[in-house]
C-alpha cells in the first residue's frame, strides 16, 4: 500500500550506512601540511615564502608557445593526443635526455608525460611496488613521498641525512647534511623493494654528490633494488655545482625512473607538466597505471613545452639558455634572503639547489615560548606563531620528517626563495622591524 511505501521511504531516509566508507588505504594518510599552512598563510601573511611555486612570470617564449598553441590554426590541439604523451613532446624529450644521458632513447617506450611530478610518484609507487615491499625514503623529505608508498601497500623505511656543522664559524651548507654511509647499508634487505631519491632536495637544497650517488647505487646493484629518482629541480643548481643523474651511473638505467617538471624546469608550476624517463621495462608498468587513472594530459600545454624545450636544445650550454639564467636568477635572491635571515639570527643553511632554504630557529626560544599542553613540533608553532604575529609564512621542517623522527628536528623552518624582488624585499622588512623589537625589549 502507498502507506506502508512512504513508511518504508522514510525509514530508508534515516538509516544511515554504518558499514565503514574509507577504503584501508587511506588510513592514517589523511593529514596534510599544505592544506593547513596554505590557509593560515592565505589568512595571515603578508609576505608568503611557504609554498614552492614562483611568483614572477614565466619566460616570454613559453606564453608565446601557449598562446600560439591556443590560438592558432591547428583546432586538433583542443582534442585528445597520444595517451603517454604529446608525440612533439615525448620527441624533445628524448632527444634532450639523450644528450644528459649519453644514451639513445626511443620517445614511444622510454618517456611517458603525466599531470606533473606529483602523478609521475603516483605512477611508480603503484606500478612498482607490492603489498608488503619496503621503500627506503631519506629524510628529509618531499611530504607526498609516505602517503603514496602507505597507499601501494609498501611500508617506507626512513634513512636521514645527518647534519654535521662546521667548525669554522662559517655558516652551513646543505652539503653538510650527509648519509651515513652504514645506516643506509643497513636499511636494504630482501625486502626492499626501492629507494626514492630526490637530488636536489626538497626541502633541504642539497645536490648530492657523484660520491653519494655512487654509494646509492652500489647498494641498488648489491640488492638489485629500483630507484626512483625525483629530479625535479634538476636545471636549479648554484655555485658551479653539477647535478649528477643516478641513471647515468655503471648498472642504474636499467632500474631507475626519472622523473622530472615543466613547472618548475620552466617557472610554470600551474600547468601541470611533468614526466617520466627510463627503461621500458618499468615505464610499461607505469602506462597501466596512467591509462587507467588519468590517462591523458592537456593537449596545449604538452605542445608550449614542447616548444619550449625545442628552443632550449637549440640553446643548450650557450648563456641565453633560460637554464643557464634562471639558476644565476636564483642564486641572486637565494643570497639576498640568506644575508636578511643571517642579519636577524635566523641562521640559514645554504642550499646548493632548489627554490628552498631552511634557517635554524633556535635562537628565537624566547619569542615563542615552550606550550606544555601542546604535543605539536616547536616548528611547527614556530610558523604559526610567525605568520599570526609578523605576517611572514614559512613552512615547519618535521613536516618533512617521518613520525618516528619529527621530534629531533624542531629547530628549523623552510623558506622559499624563488620569489620577486619585491616581495623579497618585503620579507626583508619584516625582518629587520622584528630585529629592531627584539633589541629595544
């Protein structure tokens, strides 16, 4: 009867589901630093110098590829192109890589294109490992790096790198932040699977060196493990420094990924361009993933980098090349927010690569004193404190740490450089006001 149907509806209405909704996966991966320090900056600050992501333009000939791409007569560059990967994109890349590797390359097998870095990570960590795989992980490191491995089924293993400061007075270097050479032996066993590596880092700076990757590899080969080789800042690097690929190292092609950004090769971070390079016999595993997740990324973007790295390769070495001046771009304001944070006693640790330098906080106790019922990091209040009280966002290191070794590294916050000069100058003012307050109290 019509009666007991709406008696029947109005009790299906208020049962409510009470078997549990999130898939296991997700257990305990459901924090995210981004989005709590990304709303108290947007909130807050006055000067933003958390997120990595430039606030001055991108290069003019890449716009003009975007513009040209969008507006001119090819109407099929609004559609779907090759799944893996623009043809004119994956092209450029395999000649480009060819020439840092030292190898030949073939654009349909041995590079793929996803929606930035970020899905390239996706790709591996759920191509490559297994239920119960180990994944060694150094810290510090790239936040998204714990979730993605927890997600695939892998249990991270975290080796860090271990500060040793100078004697001499000088200020540090991230190169001052090392392995020990025993501790990462130890990590690899019959269950590790991979090792992530991420040169330069993020959110230290450090470019690790041929000695370093040397060791890496050794143990890659030793253990016959894969390597997943986040080189993301790869044309970021000062000093005459020289990023090193892994890959081109004795028995490491054949077992590692590369994986790299257009947003931040070419100061374009919302596009959304990233990709992976290396053997076929891991990047087949890698388009299962992508054709049956995103499959496909935007058609016109693929196209304006692929013009920007064919203009790049027909520059390569010579000075106009934009990866030969943007990283003496950077090395500029990287210098310049060293010299106001050393000004103020914020003690910055010189990073050798990246948009990232983190400056030791610990002469600041007083300013923000201990909180006996808070169980959060002192970094972590720190920047809160920061942003709240002086309008400056920065980003808490432990962020970068797993839980198990947050608590042995409160003393530091990361800033990003990459920024106008304006708003560099401005950081710089805030700086300089809080000197002042502190002196006269």
């Amino acid at each position: 009867s019509f009666k007991s149907f709406t008696h029947f509806l109005s009790h299906s209405l208020q049962a409510k589901m009470s078997r549990p909704v999130q898939a296991r996966r997700l257990e305990g991966i459901d924090k995210n630093i981004w989005v709590e320090f990304v709303k108290l900056a947007a909130t807050y600050s006055k000067v933003n110098l958390g997120q990595g992501f430039p606030d001055f333009p991108a290069p003019d000939f890449l716009t003009e590829a975007f513009r040209r791409a969008l507006g001119g007569g090819n109407h099929m560059l609004h559609q779907y192109t090759r799944a893996f990967g623009h043809p004119p994109l994956v092209k450029v890349l395999a000649q480009f890589f060819e020439k840092l590797l030292g190898r030949d390359l073939d654009p349909m097998t041995n590079v793929m294109v996803t929606v930035g870095a970020y899905q390239a990570l996706f790709c591996c960590f759920q191509a490559l490992v297994d239920e119960g795989d180990e994944v060694i992980i150094i810290e510090p490191f790239f936040d998204c790096y714990e979730p993605m491995v927890k997600m695939a089924g892998g249990t991270p293993v975290f080796v860090p790198l271990r500060p040793n400061p100078p004697k001499d007075g000088r200020l540090m270097s991230s190169a001052d932040w090392q392995l020990d050479p025993a501790e990462l032996a130890s990590k690899f066993s019959e269950r590790t699977k991979a090792i992530v590596l991420n040169s330069p880092n993020n959110p230290l700076g450090k470019v690790f060196s041929r000695g370093e990757l040397g060791l890496i590899a050794e143990l890659c080969v030793k253990h016959d493990v894969l390597c997943i080789s986040d080189e993301v800042y790869e044309w970021l690097v000062y000093d005459g420094k020289q990023h090193i690929r892994i890959a081109s190292l004795q028995g490491m092609w054949d077992r590692t990924v590369i994986i790299g950004s257009a947003g931040k090769t070419f100061s374009a971070t919302g596009w959304k361009v990233g990709w992976v390079v290396g053997p076929d016999r891991l990047l087949q595993h890698l388009r299962t993933v992508h054709q049956n997740s995103v499959y496909h990324c935007a058609t016109i973007a693929q196209e304006a980098v692929a013009q920007g790295f064919q203009r790049e390769l027909t520059l390569y070495g010579k000075p106009e090349s934009y990866f030969i001046q943007l990283p003496k771009e950077l090395q500029q304001k990287r210098d310049w927010l060293v010299q106001s944070l050393d000004g103020v006693g914020l003690k910055p640790i010189i990073p050798e690569g990246t948009y990232f330098l983190v400056a030791d906080i610990s002469q600041f106790k007083s300013d923000v004193p201990d909180d006996p019922n808070s169980d959060e990091p002192y970094d972590y209040r720190f920047a809160k404190w920061m942003v709240k009280n002086k309008g400056l966002a920065a980003i808490p290191l432990s962020a970068f740490y797993s839980e198990a070794h947050k608590n042995n590294y409160t003393n530091f916050i990361r800033f990003c450089f990459a920024k106008e000069e304006a708003t560099l100058k401005a950081a710089n003012d805030i700086l300089q006001k809080w000197k002042q307050e502190k002196t006269s109290s």
